[in-house]
C-alpha cells in the first residue's frame, strides 16, 4: 500500500479538511542537472524543496515515482531516480521526447517547478528481505532501479538481502546511466554487476556485449522460492527476458515488473491509466507477472 | 477562408491574402500599408479574442 | 425519516425562503429538452420532465473547471508557484435531481473520496449541494434503473425525496442536510403515515419495462470476457465519440491541462472520454488501445465488469438510459450487457484470480 | 420501403455467395424508434439482418476508410457521393467495393418528431408518405415532408452517382428547392448579427466530436484539435476554443461536403452545424461551379488550379 495510507488520520467529513490538494506541486528549485547519456537526451534533475518540511511529506520508498510540474506546460510521471537514503535532494532521469519534458531539457539550474507525489507504490522490499533479488534493467528504465540499488547497498540494508545481481544492458556504452556508480558498484564485492551494451567499437570496452537477455541467460543465478527478478526497461526487453527468467527457473510471482502509461492525476481518478480493475498509478506501477498475466496487456 | 470568417461575423479586412514573391518590394510594401489602414480603421478586434478560458 | 407534507400553496414561497440560504438549481426547459441551470430569481424548476438531456453530473463535475492558477511574471516571488483557484461553495439546493442521478454521484463519490486522496474540487461541490430528489412516476421506456440495483423512488444520494401528487408533495427527509433545507423553506406539516410512498413506489417499479442482465458479471473471468468473439460485431458501428460518456452520469474520466495567458496561466481539468485514442496514446506513439473495439471494450468492461471486482457494488451504471437514446449509432449498453452475462454463465469458470 | 428491405437482402446473399464480396455493409434494426445501427454481414444466411428505411441517416462511407478486404455497400445518394470523394482521396480502391444504390427517399429527422409529438415517442412506422408515431400519451401521423432531415427536404442528388447495383428504379429528383436559402439568409444578416447567431448556435457543443467522427471526410490520424506539438487549439469548453474548433472542422470539409446531414444527425445536442459546411458548398459552386463526389473523373476544386480561378480576395 502506499505509504500516504498509513500516515493518513483518521477522516471527518467536513468541507475544510482538505487541506492536502492532492493536484498541488511541492515548489522546487533545479539544484543540478547533468547530462547522462552522449546523444543528450538524457539529463539528469536534481531537485531542491523550496520549504524544508516539504521534504518530510515526501518521504517516499525505491520503486515509487512522482509527476514532474512545470507550471504552463504540463505534468510527467517520472521514476524517483534518488534513493530514500539519500537526504537533502530528489533526482529524476528525464529522456527528451514529449512537450514537457523537451521544455525540461532547456531549465537551468536554479529555475522553479514542482513535483507531486510520492505516486504509486513500490518494489516489496518487506517480501525481500532474506531474498537474493536480480535486478535486469534497460535503457532508461534504470532510474528505479538505480534508487533500489543504493537503497540495498546501505549499510543499514545490506544485510537484510542476501545475494544482489544486476543485468543493465543500453545501446553502447554512451548511452548507459549512472556511469561512476556502476563502475564502482562494479568494484564491490557484495553485488554481482553484469553491465552489457547491444553493441561497441570501443576496443577496450570491458564489460559484456550482447542484449540484456541472452546475458542474463548467461550470467544471472538460478531461480528459486528465495530467489526475486526485478525487470525493468522498454516492452521489446520486458517480452524477451520473460522466457529468459522463466527458464531460470523464476516463476510468475517471483518476476517484478514496473510498467508505463498514460497518466494525468496520478492519484487513481482520472481513470486513464487502467489494465483492467487495475490502475498502473495508484495499484501500481509495480506489479508481479503473476498479477501482469491476469489483467488484459493494455499497457 | 475570409469568406467563411466574414460569414460567421468577423469583418472581411482583418483578413487579407497577397501573392508576393521576395523580389516584389515594393508591392510587399504597398499590401501591408494597405492592410495595416484598413485594421486601423476597423479597430480593436474584440470578437475572435481569447483574454483567458471562461469557464468554470 | 420525517415525512413531510408540502401543499403545492406552500411550494413557491417556500422555494423564495430557500433563496435566503441557498442558490437554487432546477430543471429547465430548453426548446425540447430540459437541462439543470441555476434558477434566476422567481424562476420555477420545471417538473414536468423525464429527465435532463445531459446528467446533473456538471453540477459537481464542471466539464472545465480552473483547479491551479498560477503567475509566470518573474518578478513576482511566486512566479512558477501554483496555488488553489479561489472558488465559491456558497450552499447550493438542486431541486427535482432524478433518483438514478443521485445515486450516480454516491457511486462517482467513491473514485474522488478514496482513503490515500480526496479530490477537493469534486467534494467542495459536493458537500456544498443539497440534494431534493424527485420521484419517477412516469418513467421512459428506455429507462432500467430498477435492474441496477436503483429505482425510481430509490434514495441513495438523496438529501430528501420528493413524489408529486395532485395538490402537493409527499417529502420523505433522508439526512439532517434534508432536515435543515426543510426547515428553512418552513415545511413541516408532518406526514403521520411514513409507508405513504410505498404503495407509489411498487406502481412506479412496476411501469419499468426494460432491464440489463448482470447477475453473472460478478463471478465472470476477466479474460475470458476481455478475449470474447462478439467485440468486432458490437463496436462495428462506433463512432468513438465522445457522447455516451459525456452525457453518462457515472463517467469521471477528465483530462488535466495548462493555458497560459501571456503573464499568467492555469492548470484546469476537463471531461475526458475512454473513447477518444489520445486517451491512452503515450508519448513515444505507442497506444494501448489503439483501435475502437478495444476502446469500446474498455467502456464496457469498466463499467460491468472491473467496477463490479473493485468496489463490490454492482454495475457502474443506474440504467438512465441516456448512452442508449443519445448514442447517433445505436450502440446498447442492454445488448452488451447480456452478450457478457451470458458469456459469463456459459464459461462459469470455477477459479476467478483474486 | 420494405421492398428495398427484401432487394438489399436478396443483393447482398448473392454477393456473399458468389464470394464477390467478403462482407457487405449496411444497417440492421435499432433497439431504439427511429434508430438502425450500421453493421457488416459476412455469412449469406445473415442477410436477414439487413434493414432500410427512413432511418438510415448515418453516412456508410465513414466505415470504408482504409479497409482492405473486397466489401459490398449499401449507399444512398449522399454516400454514393462520399464513396466516390473517398477514392479520390486514396481511401478506398474502386475495385474494392460492390456499390448497391438505393435511390433515397429522404431520412426523417428525430428531433422534429420528438418535438411534435404528445408524450415519450414508443414507435415509429411509415407507409406510403405517411409517418405513424405511436406515443405514451396516443398515436399520431404526420406527412414524410414535413418530418424530412432539413439536408434531405432540398436534396438534389436523391439517385447514387455511382452503383454497381441498384435496389429500385431511381427516384425523381427535386426541383423546386433552393438548397442554400437558409445560409442567403445568413448571408443577409449584419456582421454583428451573425456573430451573435454563431455564438448562439454553438453555444450547446459539449466537444464529443460526434459531428467530426460521424463525417466520412475526417480521417486524420491526429486531428489538429487532438495535437499537442503544437497545440492549435484549446481544449476546454471556452466559446472561443469551440467556435475555433468547428470554424477549422468545416474549412477542412471545403469542395468536399456533399451535405449528407450525419454530422448534425450524430450530435446530442442537435447542433446545426451544416450551416458552416454548406456555406462553403455554397462558394465552391458560386466560385467554381463544383459540387463535390459526383463523378471519378474530376478533381475537387481546391485540388486543383485553373487560369480562370477566382483571385477576387487576394491584394
């Protein structure tokens, strides 16, 4: 469940109580912005709360996303790319595609906005404790990814997770994310990471090559009853590791997916999002393939 | 297009077309004195004039 | 539950002292239909209708309505800072809103008042709004509230219920809010027998002639509904229109939008339609429900069958019958709904996935 | 009427047979008076489910676009008119369809009905000219004319244009009818006063864009009022957005509209907004002598440039 649930008092019906508008922006202020990937469509946002105490109503868990406001232009849903344990700031990944986020890519820092949330709910990180987790990320998808992944390697978490292994696969290694913080991840000893690129003429590239699938087919453990994927990255990756894990031996229940859609309110009204009795915003985005397989693929 | 605009109320002279190539100066400069007359006589346009939604 | 007898003397300068502390909303006659608008002064709501074209649902649900306004002017400190529009909730008092109407709002109140978020636009509205329903005793032939679990003098939703005989009105007060609009109109001859309407109420279920079959819905397997053969030939003729959403009383789709104004701009929301492709198009092209079958299937399949699995409170629909008279090519909900009930209780599936 | 009925059927059944066709499209019985829902038949034994009367409003050729299979059609004079402007826009091959003509004896207006009649409307039959409503409140009958959809009480092109089968010998066209008095009318009125009637008329448009989805003539992708970059026009219920709305829809009919009434048919609020398109039919036939769909061979007016074009408008 959300975590806005379990905080929210108990309701009287009168007309001021609400005081929390759910369509109103915490303001923040651009504090840094860098750019991820070579072709630069890919930066990075690092956001700053306006009012200190906006930060605590924000406190959110890896997995959860927020809806970016830019006041005359529109909202996007982004995943928190910043993980809980990281204090002071809020970070988004942002791929240039659309109206808003085109607009986003010409902020600068120091310029202000707003972001909503925390939205959605999160990877089961209860249910994984005591778990080896594989994590098979994608392209951008990876910025959920990369909040669990630090949330994991803290020293207050580490040891609540066995294992952790981490296929990251992007087109060629300019258009991977998070670069410093996969290489030393990639020096630790306590994950296994398996980054890959589709394809590379750099001679002294030194990690794998090939898709995410046949490399996690290669290099990622055996699945179990202790055993939990998490998959995200674009649908084409999402269909081809599927087969991959299930021959592993992950069945549908192990496999965490975290999907996309349309989305406006981000807070389950708006009815856009919808597969089925499900809302990707509010009942997810994160949903077992167990959960996937019983609504219809409108996603 | 001014016929139609003319037909659902809004005058005729705010809308104007010209063919000008670029090597035509001085006709460009001719239209757009005569244009600019003719809005300037029919003042402010109030009809087609979006300030802000007017709704709920 | 007082009831109450209003003699047709007491009805108007009744409603004159409702003025005091309410804004009056009635139905109003326009050309050859009727349409609820705020009642100018010493204007009567007009009776003598079925129902509204459109359902009472703008009254709480404007189809454009401000929610943040904001300045973009930088040299103001809140520049890029949006705040809640300022709105009026004054009291308002809606007389002659339709039982099946009422009813929709309770159900619509429960997608804008969930535990995790209230939606303050919609509950302002509608906390602000007395409800005086009217009874149905002359209800139309495409009229079938009585299968979905309302019925013409149903009272869910209602703040007090009206019936309208010869010479006055029988009020049966449901909640304290009716209690207070009743007193301020100074109704209050007291009605000693309360099962009055009773007898009405069986005569009015009884002229109902049509109805929708859903008892197989609930225990029917998503999938295998989803999967059905009849889709291509039932959405043929749509158009994806936006008529049969926008004029449905349990509709509460809407979309958000900026607007800027040179230095200052709003956030507004507008009515939206799962019938429209935009709906759904991400921002990369790709579309979920990218052809009308599978729009119009996601129609349907909300409203008999993933709105029975969440809330547990039957179909997403009071059978007002206004998608199946205003639809310009014909596309019955009644029809529909029986091509799924019998589906379901042919493929009764034993297991149905929690 | 009922003699069409039994032709469409009988028509249809060989089509199917003789695998000339792989389905035919037409209309079957509406669950509603005075409504036919549009359907395609594909098995022989379903012709039966094949009607045609006065309620057949709704402009078959908008289900034509960009289908592939080899279909059959029932088309009254206005559809056949469509059909021919949708292959000359490259919507649909020639060779594709199996046209069956109906010669149309005009469709009856709802609205007009509903307005005249006593109590809730229960049925609808005609025979002969004569239109029987039965009602809550007792039966009442009125002449076929005078319950006629506006477009079909001046309509010049009752007969298909184009058939490869027809259903009866064809009508007698009207000649005693001005299909443009209503937009003189219009015309004759002050700039101010037309403003004010625009305002008036488009007040009701609650943007369900049944009027754009019910016209054969708009089949953009993406309308240019569901474009986001850039977005042309507001989305919101603002009279100006809607007036730009409807003012842009019409101007992209121009050459095109064959005025079949769909478009007012389909909206819930009963908005006349032919208005605008017929004007434009109006100009290009004052203009340029052309009305649009009536035969493969010319191009429409705006489609094309001829020496002794009109230039009156321009500097």
């Amino acid at each position: 469940m959300p975590v806005a649930a379990q905080q929210r008092p108990e309701r009287t019906r009168s007309r001021e109580e609400f005081v929390q508008n759910p369509y109103l922006p915490y303001p923040v202020r651009i504090d840094d912005i860098t750019v991820e990937s070579e072709d630069r469509n890919l930066k990075t946002f690092k956001f700053v709360f306006l009012n200190p105490d906006d930060e605590a109503k924000f406190a959110y868990r890896a997995g959860q996303f927020a809806e970016l406001s830019i006041a005359g232009v529109g909202e996007i849903p982004i995943g928190i790319a910043s993980s809980p344990v990281e204090k002071g700031f809020i970070k988004f990944t942002i791929n240039k595609a659309g109206v808003v986020t085109s607009h986003l890519h010409n902020m600068q820092v120091g310029d202000i906005m707003g972001v909503r949330g925390p939205l959605g709910n999160w990877y089961p990180w209860d249910l994984l404790e005591g778990k080896n987790v594989l994590i098979v990320g994608g392209g951008f998808a990876f910025t959920t990814l990369r909040s669990s992944i630090i949330y994991m390697l803290d020293p207050a978490n580490r040891k609540k997770f066995n294992d952790i292994n981490v296929v990251y696969g992007a087109r060629s290694p300019g258009m991977l994310l998070y670069k410093n913080e996969l290489i030393e991840w990639e020096k630790r000893d306590d994950i296994n990471m398996h980054i890959t690129v589709d394809g590379t003429k750099d001679p002294d590239w030194k990690y794998n090559v090939g898709f995410v699938p046949p490399i996690t087919e290669q290099k990622a453990p055996p699945g179990d009853e202790n055993s939990y994927a998490i998959v995200c990255g674009p649908p084409i990756m999402i269909k081809f590791t599927q087969p991959v894990l299930e021959k592993l031996g992950y069945d549908h229940d192990h496999i965490i997916l975290s999907l996309e859609n349309r989305m406006k309110c981000g807070i389950g009204m708006c009815g856009r999002c919808g597969i089925g009795r499900e809302l990707v915003c509010k009942d997810g985005p994160v949903f077992t393939l167990a959960q996937v397989n019983r609504t219809p693929k409108e996603y | 297009m001014k016929r139609l605009l003319e037909y659902t109320g809004i005058e005729s002279d705010r809308l104007q077309f010209s063919w000008i190539s670029s090597a035509e100066s001085t006709k460009f400069v001719k239209v757009v004195n005569e244009v600019t007359a003719k809005v300037k006589a029919l003042g402010p346009n109030k009809r087609f004039v979006k300030k802000e939604a007017k709704v709920a | 539950m007082k009831v109450i007898k209003i003699e047709k003397s007491q009805w108007s300068p009744g409603l004159e002292k409702l003025r005091g502390a309410f804004r009056l909303i009635g139905p109003v006659k326009e050309k050859t239909w009727h349409d609820f608008q705020e009642l100018a002064a010493g204007q009567m709501p007009d009776l003598a209708f079925q129902n509204t074209r459109l359902s009472p649902k703008s009254l709480v649900f404007p189809q454009s309505e401000i929610m943040l306004d904001y300045s973009l002017d930088k040299k103001d400190p809140d520049c890029n800072i949006p705040k809640m529009a300022e709105k009026d909730y004054s009291p308002r008092a809606v007389i002659g809103i339709r039982p099946c109407d009422a009813k929709a709002l309770a159900l619509v109140k429960m997608n804008f008042d969930t535990d995790e978020y209230q939606d303050p636009y919609w509950l302002n509205l509608y906390n602000a709004t007395t409800f005086v329903g009217l009874a149905c005793d002359a209800p139309c032939s495409t009229c079938f509230c009585t299968s979905t679990g309302c019925g013409p003098y149903h009272e869910e939703g209602l703040d007090v219920l009206l019936a309208e005989r010869e010479d006055h009105f029988v009020a049966k007060v449901l909640t304290d809010k009716g209690a207070r609009l009743m007193d301020s109109a100074g109704w209050s001859t007291a009605l000693p027998d309360a099962a009055v309407l009773d007898q009405a109420k069986s005569a009015a279920e009884g002229k109902i002639v049509s109805k929708i079959e859903t008892d197989g819905l609930a225990a029917a397997d998503t999938m295998a509904l989803h999967g059905a053969d009849f889709w291509e030939d039932i959405s043929f003729a749509c158009i994806n229109c936006g008529t049969c959403t926008f004029s449905c009383p349990t509709c509460w789709c809407f979309d958000i939008q900026d607007e800027t104004y040179g230095k200052k701009g709003v956030r507004m929301r507008n009515w939206d339609s799962c019938m429209f492709p935009i709906f759904t198009v991400h921002t990369t092209g790709h579309n979920p429900r990218d052809t009308k079958l599978a729009r119009l299937r996601q129609r349907f399949m909300h409203k008999l069958k993933y709105f029975v699995d969440k809330y547990d409170k039957g179909i997403m629909c009071v059978g007002c019958g206004r998608c199946v008279r205003q639809c310009p090519v014909n596309i019955d909900i009644r029809n529909i709904s029986k091509l799924m009930n019998n589906l379901a209780s042919e493929a009764r599936c034993a297991v149905q996935g929690s | 009427m009922s003699t069409y009925t039994e032709k469409i059927r009988e028509i249809a059944q060989r089509l199917l047979k003789e695998c000339r066709v792989e389905m035919v499209i037409g209309f079957r019985k509406g669950s509603v008076p005075m409504m036919n829902e549009p359907c395609f038949v594909r098995k022989p034994e379903e012709v039966d489910a094949l009607v045609w009367d006065s309620n057949c409003g709704i402009n078959l050729a908008n289900y034509l676009t960009n289908r592939k299979e080899k279909i059959g059609i029932v088309a009254k004079g206005c559809d056949s008119r469509n059909i021919v402007n949708h292959i000359l826009e490259n919507k649909i091959k020639r060779e594709q369809l199996v046209i069956i003509g109906v010669p149309c004896q005009g469709m009856i207006d709802k609205r007009k009905i509903v307005a005249m009649a006593q109590g809730e409307v229960l049925e609808v039959t005609e025979s002969d000219g004569q239109v029987h409503v039965k009602t809550a409140a007792g039966d009442q009958t009125f002449d076929k004319k005078d319950v006629l959809q506006q477009n079909c009480s001046v309509c010049v092109h009752r007969n298909p244009v184009i058939s490869d089968e027809m259903v009866a010998d064809p009508v007698e066209e009207q000649k005693d009818v001005d299909p443009y008095a209503d937009v003189a009318a219009l015309e004759a009125m002050t700039t101010d006063e037309r403003w004010a009637f625009f305002d008036d008329l488009l007040a009701p448009c609650i943007r369900c864009y049944a009027c754009r989805n019910a016209c054969p003539l708009c089949y953009c992708p993406t309308c240019f009022v569901d474009e986001a970059k850039p977005q042309w026009v507001g989305k919101s219920q603002d009279p100006i957005d809607v007036r730009t709305f409807h003012l842009l829809r019409a101007y992209h009919c121009a050459g095109r509209c064959t005025d079949c009434g769909a478009c007012e048919r389909a909206c819930p609020m009963g908005i006349n907004m032919r208005l605008l398109t017929k004007k434009l039919n109006k100009d290009c036939l004052d203009l340029y002598g052309w009305e649009a769909g009536l035969s493969l061979d010319s191009r429409p007016a705006l489609d094309v440039y001829k020496p002794n074009d009109t230039n009156d408008s321009i500097l």
